[in-house]
C-alpha cells in the first residue's frame, strides 16, 4: 500500500464513513454545501469549519475562523474572539497544524480518527545536497531523493545550481573513477551546460523555481529552460509518471503555445527546455505601459492566446495556472504575438505531489487567478477552471486590479471561497460593454454558468467589436 490519509468519522452524524486520500488534495469540513464533509443540521459547525491539505503521507488542518474551534487531540485551534462577526475573525490567519497518525479531530458533536500510511523507509532520508537527515521534514517522510528545506531556501535565487550539481553527481556515479563529469568540466570552462544547451542569465524567478535563458551549444539557437526543485522527497516511481506526462507536452504544438522542447530531472531538480520568448510576458508588457493595457491593446492578445489554450483543451490538457506571467510574447513590441507558457507543468508537478503543500504553510500564495473550486474540487480542474483563471488575467491586464479584492492579514484561501467578485466596470467603467460581459462571464462563480473551455470563450470574444 502506498502513501495514503484516512479520516474516519467516529461519532457524529456522519460516524462510519471514512475520506480516503492518495494524492495531492483538499479535505473541506463545514455546513457549506461544498464541503466534502458535510454537516447542515450541526450548530456548532460553521459553514467552512475547517480544511486539510493533504499530500500523502503529509497533512496539515487549518481552522478558518470558525465560531467554536476545531480540537486537535483536545487542544483547540483557530476560532472567532469573543464578539467577533464571521468576516472579522477572517481577517486574522489561523494556526495550522500538520497532522500525525492517530491525531484525533473534534468539532461539535463529529470525531475523526486520522490514519496515516506512509512508504516503508529504509532509514534516514539525507538531502541529496548538503547530507543531513531531513526526514522530519514535511515532504520528508517519503523515499527517493530529497533537497532540504535549508538547501531549498538556500538555492531560492538560483536553482540551476542544485540542477548541476545533482546532474554532476549522477553522471559521476555513472563515469566513477573517469576524472570529472562533463557538467562539471563544462563549468569550469565557462558556462555550465544542460542537455546540451549552455546556461545564461537568470530572466524571472517564482515559486517553484526559476527561468533562465540558454543556447544550444551545436548552433548558438536560443532556448529558454526552467528549473523547478521538488518539495517531497522523489521515488523513481513517481519520477517516471512525471516524464511520461510531460512527453505527452512535448508533442503540442500549436503557433500560440510555447513549445517544449525537452525535459530532464536529477534528485529533486527538474529541467524544461522551451521555445524563448524575447517579448518576456504580458505582465512585463502591461508593467512598461503603466500597469494596464487599452482594451484596443489587450484585444488581439487575449484571442491569440485562446487560439493556443482552445487547443490545448481539444487535446484533453488542462494549463491549472494561468496568469499574466504564463502568457509570453514574441514578434514586434507594437503587435506581438502571444504564446501560452508552462502549459501542463503545474497541474502535473502537483499531480505528482512534488509541489508539497500549496494551500496552506509557507508556500501558500496570494491565489488571485484561482476559482473557487480549484480549492474545493482540488483534484478534478477542467477547461472551465482555466476560462476563470483566463478571464481574471484579462481582468488585470485591462485594470491593473483582480476581481476579487485581498484584504491585508485577511486569509486568501477564504476569499477565494467566499469573496466578492467586483465587476469589472466598476474598476473602470471606459472598458467597452461587449468586453466587459465576455470577461464576467468567464469570472461567474459558478463553474456551469461559464463558458465551458476555451473554444467557447474565443468564439464570444470574436464578436467583439472595438
């Protein structure tokens, strides 16, 4: 049996049922009609009670601000002061704790037995990098190769370092006693190579890892590779999975999609050599030209990159992580040519659970393009996910803003699940009408009130007419 969380409910009204999880997911418990456990009749239960993530064998609980608590083991956590409203106890984030096997949950009249199932080790996890036992570490109690969470911090600004050094290793083992590794040889030389292609500079860093641009060694042909270091440990298992979903990205190809090239991973360090885009994104593009763009400008930037994602969901692929960042331009600056980047990378790394926690803990961002149920149906996004999240970037480009507003302290995870969308002619009421009822029909609440993928949402923006 593989890494797996169980919540068994014990006593309560729904006592005998069991939530079984074997990947990366989101565990909602309240009165709300989305959570997946669900308890209407039950007064002491809030409408969104609490939520776990979980990323087996990992899992961690939060309390959202809820009227009584959530007990953990009989210690409280989270909860509302004394006189405060539902919206007000919001504000504040609540503590999350993670969970071990046979950690009890209590909330109202519901108890729930968690069990956890972890991989059978073989003794110490050891950072593949700096040698110390890291298996304490969340994303440490797994088997297979492990960067720490020092090392990580440590490789933050330049994650290609990891990458060279963990490829360095490898090709060591496999040349022992040949004097060097050509990694290594060809960074002594200058520029560390990959695959073939000698690093430049670094052109933007996120979450997960960083960017850098390249050129092909044999030609001088410029590339673009992305780095991406693991938060869990990596069996091989689990390795292969991830490769054999990432050739089937590789084989798209589309004028508006970037290409991707190849791939490659070492220990815990991904690669990802794509087509570059010398145009950088239309965040860039927007950020030169005060922060927003002209519905005249946006236009033929937002169709362009539907032609690519209608595509891409024709072949049964979901992007999970779209964004002004993710959208990259080539051609000349005055019409340029829009190109959807990183299409499939992040529903797949999570997928595989190399992500770790991305809900909740450290690595929880401001989910500002995210629709509400990429939180309560985490699993399971679809087309329509992306027509939100394609919506909330043409939302920005146009105001500079996004459609739901983040209170400073307020607990992102909470808005998304309950925040107002604003119109977005309240933010600027010059945006053309017809534009305006394309993009807030994308960004309605409810998923079945959308346009269903992104063929729908490019034949509506096609009647639009500035």
């Amino acid at each position: 049996m593989g890494n797996t969380v169980v919540f068994s409910v014990t006593a309560g009204p729904m006592k005998g049922k069991a939530f079984e999880f074997a990947e990366h997911d989101t565990f909602l418990f309240g009165r709300a009609e989305e959570c997946h456990c669900r308890l209407p009749d039950d007064g002491q239960v809030s409408r969104r009670h609490f939520i776990v993530e979980v990323n087996p064998p990992d899992a961690r609980i939060k309390d959202f601000g809820s009227l009584n608590g959530t007990h953990v083991n009989g210690k409280k956590i989270g909860s509302r002061e004394k006189g405060e409203t539902p919206e007000q106890g919001q504000q504040r984030k609540s503590p999350e704790v993670d969970l071990k096997d046979g950690d009890e949950l209590t909330v109202g009249q519901s108890k729930l037995a968690v069990k956890i199932v972890g991989a059978a080790g073989k003794g110490p996890l050891l950072c593949s990098r700096c040698g110390k036992d890291a298996g304490g570490e969340a994303g440490g109690r797994r088997d297979g190769a492990f960067i720490c969470l020092a090392c990580r911090q440590s490789l933050q600004i330049d994650p290609a370092a990891a990458l060279l050094e963990m490829l360095g290793k490898d090709e060591a083992k496999r040349n022992a006693g040949a004097g060097g590794t050509p990694v290594q040889q060809n960074a002594e030389k200058g520029a560390p190579t990959v695959s073939g292609y000698r690093i430049g500079k670094r052109l933007g860093i996120g979450g997960f890892g960083a960017v850098y641009k390249a050129e092909r060694e044999s030609d001088g042909h410029p590339v673009a590779i992305k780095v991406m270091l693991s938060r869990v440990a990596v069996d091989e298992s689990s390795r292969l999975k991830f490769a054999h979903e990432v050739k089937l990205l590789e084989a798209l190809r589309h004028g508006n999609i970037v290409s991707l090239i190849s791939s490659g991973s070492a220990g815990g360090a991904f690669y990802f050599v794509m087509e570059y885009c010398p145009g950088g994104s239309v965040a860039d593009y927007a950020a030169a030209r005060g922060g927003k763009l002209s519905a005249k400008a946006v236009l033929p930037i937002l169709r362009q990159a539907l032609e690519g994602l209608a595509y891409a969901h024709a072949q049964g692929v979901v992007h999970r992580d779209l964004k002004p960042a993710n959208i990259l331009l080539t051609g000349k600056p005055e019409s340029p040519v829009a190109k959807i980047s990183d299409l499939g990378l992040a529903k797949n790394f999570d997928k595989a659970g190399f992500s770790g926690m991305t809900v909740t803990g450290a690595y929880a961002g401001t989910p500002v393009f995210m629709p509400k149920e990429q939180i309560t149906n985490f699993k399971y996004v679809k087309p329509v996910t992306d027509v939100w999240s394609f919506g909330a970037t043409a939302y920005n480009l146009l105001t500079g803003l996004t459609p739901r507003d983040f209170p400073r302290g307020c607990d992102p995870m909470e808005v998304v699940l309950r925040g107002e969308i604003i119109p977005i002619r309240k933010r600027d009421p010059q945006i053309p009408a017809p534009l305006a009822e394309v993009i807030e029909k994308a960004i309605l609440a409810s998923p079945k009130e959308r346009y269903q993928d992104a063929a729908e949402m490019l034949a509506a923006l096609g009647k639009v007419a500035l």
